[in-house]
C-alpha cells in the first residue's frame, strides 16, 4: 500500500465513526387537527402527555399523507378520489399538531443538542419539553434549534410543533371537460416559499392540504462549543489542460459560548489532508478558507474528474471537515463534490451554451413539477427516477419553480450525472404575483443556496422591472 494514502484514509474512517455516532433520527410521530387539541404548546409537549385519538404520522410527509395512511381519505391520485367532495379543501385552511417524544443519547452528556428540521410547510412553532423553542417559516427554511437547556441525556423529552398552512391556499379550479383547465397557480404565489403547484396546474390538480406538514426529516445531533457550517468547495481547471485542478474550501466556524475557543479546523478529501488554526472569541464566528495559494496539497494532479452523463465517469470526492479542540472533535461536516468547471457563454455569441470542463454540452432533459404530489418520494423511489433519466440518455433536469428540493435529488444527480437547471419558488407573472413578503422569500433563497451550492446553476431571482 502507498503510505502517502494512510493519514487520509486513517483521517476519513476517524470523521465517519464520529458523524454517524452523532447523528439520531426523530420519529415516533402523531398527528391531530389543532382544532380538537384545546391544551397550549407548553402542555402537549410534556412527557406523558395522552395523544388518544390522535393519528400516526408519516414523517417526512403531509398531513394528506398521514390521512390517506390512516384512511381517513382514499388514495388522491386513484379515480375520483381527489374531489372536494370526497377530500375537503379545508385541510389547507387548519393548523395542524404533531409530537414525538423520544431519549435523548447518553452520549451527548457535556455537549450541545440541536434539533434539526430539514423542511416544514408551511410555518412552524416548536416546542421541547414545555418550553417554546422558536419557529420555521417557509417551506425550504431549515430549523435547527439548541435544545441542551431544555433535555437531559439519557431522559425522555416530547416535541410539539403547530404546523400552519400557508396564507394565501387559493380556491382551486375544478379540471373538468365541461369547465376546462383553468388558471395556473394564482393567488398563492403571494406565499412565495412554498410549492405552488400544489393549488392545482396545467398538469396537476388541487392537493388538498396544500402539502402542508412535516415534509423533510427531523434529527438530533450533538457538538461542541464550536460549530462548522456551510461548507463549500470550488474548483478552477485550467482550460483547456484538464491535468490540474485547484480546489479551494471554505466553511464558518461559530463559537457559540460565553468564552473564548481556540481549536484547529481539520479537513481531508482522497488522500489530501490540511488543517488551520483557529481562535474564536465569544459568540463570534470565522470564513475560514483553504487556498491552493498557499496549500499546495490544494493543487491536484491529475484530477478525477466529474462530467455530465454521456460525456465522462461522474467521479465524487468526500470531503471531511472537523474542529477540533484539545484532542476532541466539537464538530463536524461532510460534504460530497466533483471536480469540474462549468461556463454558460461562448465568446462573440449571445447563444447560452453551456460547458463543462471545456466542453460544450447538448442539454438533453426532463422538466420536473414536483418530485411527487404528497411528497411521497423516499430515496429508493427517487433513484429509480433519476436512473431512468441517465437511462434515457438525459443531461440535465429542470427543477421547475424550485418544487423539488431533497438533499437526496442533488446527490443522485450528481451520481447518475444529471446537471440541475435549479429555479426559485416564483412563476412566470401570468401564473401568478410577486411574493408578498420578500425578507421571507429571501431567507428561504439564501438557505436553499447555502444547503445545495455544489450542484446546480440557478434561474434569474429577480424579474426585470
């Protein structure tokens, strides 16, 4: 075996023990119409608390889905099932709650636990242990709450959320041959985050509940006094040799206590491994960045590259990045990524022509509404999907309106060497206004774009005034 290899291989095996051994998913979900429920957050969200009469929930999923699993409604997209008569509109008019309650991890004793929520449709409140924890708003915002105060390791703790539907639902047409298609999207494009199709389409009718609910996975974690967040990977080829590559790597680090901390940030990808020191003073936070500048490891030597489907092997590295503080990790991120170098003008044109690695591509894809009407889309289903696309010989998929946004779909695109034509969540003005609040709007935009910035080139946010 090659020694140069043993540091990062010995590096990765140490960052995958540790992430894993962290990472707990939530379930164990209920639901109930907040209607019925006349007790406060602070009651229903104490161990012990009688959820009778309330509903296994589908998490992730809908309140549709977790109805439709419970039979309270028949199958939506089977025959008529998906009348007004037979399913009400006011499921996108109520608010719903759910609980869980769970262990907290011995192991996470003398560290800090956060509560993750990956995505609620379409505001959310939340509270731990009786206590009000904060709030979601937008569908594409993610929730991530520091919940140490509130749980004790090794105890039960209960989780309540009031999931409310978006403001503005709409009254959908009714596609019909006697009264046609009707509009497209409309009033709920004030709403702005959310999916908004889902009031009915061209090519979709009226979901109920507006797919409102706990529509992405929950989980708990566990850190130190510091935090890595956002980390992002760029790569520079230098066109048209391809037998270089400079990858430089960035992320924040956040000392989130009352002291001062002074740690090293540790990354490692293949078998190229770099660290910085860092000192943190209290509550503040660094862009810490890695440049093949001055990291020469940083330049690589005959890069494995990753090209679209059709053009090349879709090769991904892993890259690992931890902060640690005398001897012990307080945090850590992992995120995959491929070397390439996209372009999307050619010189003396005003064709948009993209390229990849130097090469122009014949995008060749598929236009995607939504992944599915409830959300029902778990990562066996979607790879069978995104298969077929590298099946049929296709390139690139359109993420029509920003509807489709799992952590899953970007990373089996990249696998199956599928490029992401990524929109936000606005319609053309035919379909629909402006969002009514921008701040939110925005805030959901940043997040998405913080969440998935390796993947996808992206849509023009703002429309020419």
């Amino acid at each position: 075996m090659n020694r140069s290899f043993l540091p990062a291989m010995v590096a990765l095996l140490l960052f995958s023990q540790i992430l894993f051994a962290q990472v707990m998913p939530v379930g164990g979900w209920w639901l109930q119409n907040a209607s019925k429920i006349p007790q406060p957050g602070a009651a229903i969200a104490q161990p012990g608390f009688s959820a009778n009469g309330w509903y296994p929930a589908v998490v992730p999923g809908t309140v549709l889905t977790t109805l439709v699993h419970n039979n309270v409604y028949q199958e939506p997209l089977y025959g008529e099932n998906n009348r007004p008569d037979r399913i009400p509109d006011s499921l996108c008019r109520t608010n719903w709650w759910y609980r869980t309650e769970i262990t907290i991890p011995s192991s996470y004793k003398n560290k800090n636990c956060w509560l993750h929520f990956n995505g609620i449709n379409y505001t959310a409140q939340v509270w731990v242990n009786g206590k009000y924890t904060g709030e979601i708003r937008g569908a594409f915002a993610r929730g991530i709450f520091d919940i140490t105060a509130a749980v004790k390791p090794g105890a039960t703790a209960a989780i309540a959320v009031l999931v409310s539907p978006q403001p503005n639902p709409g009254v959908p047409h009714e596609h019909t041959i006697a009264q046609g298609m009707g509009r497209n999207g409309g009033i709920t494009a004030l709403d702005g985050p959310t999916f908004l199709c889902s009031m009915g389409w061209d090519w979709i009718p009226a979901i109920r509940d507006r797919n409102t609910g706990i529509w992405q996975s929950v989980y708990l974690d566990a850190t130190g006094p510091v935090l890595v967040k956002d980390p992002l990977v760029t790569t520079d080829l230098p066109l048209p040799a391809l037998n270089t590559a400079d990858v430089k790597i960035a992320a924040t680090v956040e000392n989130i206590t009352d002291q001062p901390q002074e740690g090293i940030l540790k990354g490692a990808f293949g078998n190229v491994v770099f660290s910085k020191p860092v000192a943190l003073p209290p509550h503040s936070s660094q862009r810490i960045t890695f440049d093949p500048a001055t990291l020469p490891q940083l330049k690589i030597k005959q890069p494995k590259l990753w090209w679209p489907n059709g053009y090349g092997p879709q090769n991904l590295y892993t890259l690992q990045l931890q902060f640690n503080i005398g001897g012990e990790i307080s945090d850590e991120q992992q995120l995959d990524f491929g070397i390439r170098e996209i372009s999307y003008t050619t010189p003396a044109s005003e064709d948009l022509t993209i390229s990849v690695n130097g090469v122009k591509i014949f995008c060749k894809g598929g236009n995607w509404g939504m992944d599915e009407a409830m959300k029902r889309i778990p990562k066996e289903r979607l790879e069978t999907q995104i298969r077929m696309h590298q099946q049929a010989h296709y390139n690139i998929i359109r993420n029509w309106v920003g509807q489709s946004t799992s952590e899953d779909l970007y990373a089996l695109c990249d696998k199956y060497g599928l490029m992401v034509w990524d929109e936000f969540f606005q319609p053309n003005p035919s379909d629909g206004p402006d969002p009514a609040d921008v701040n939110l709007y925005l805030a959901n935009v940043r997040r998405e774009n913080a969440a998935f910035p390796q993947s996808s080139f992206y849509y023009p946010l703002v429309r020419p005034q």
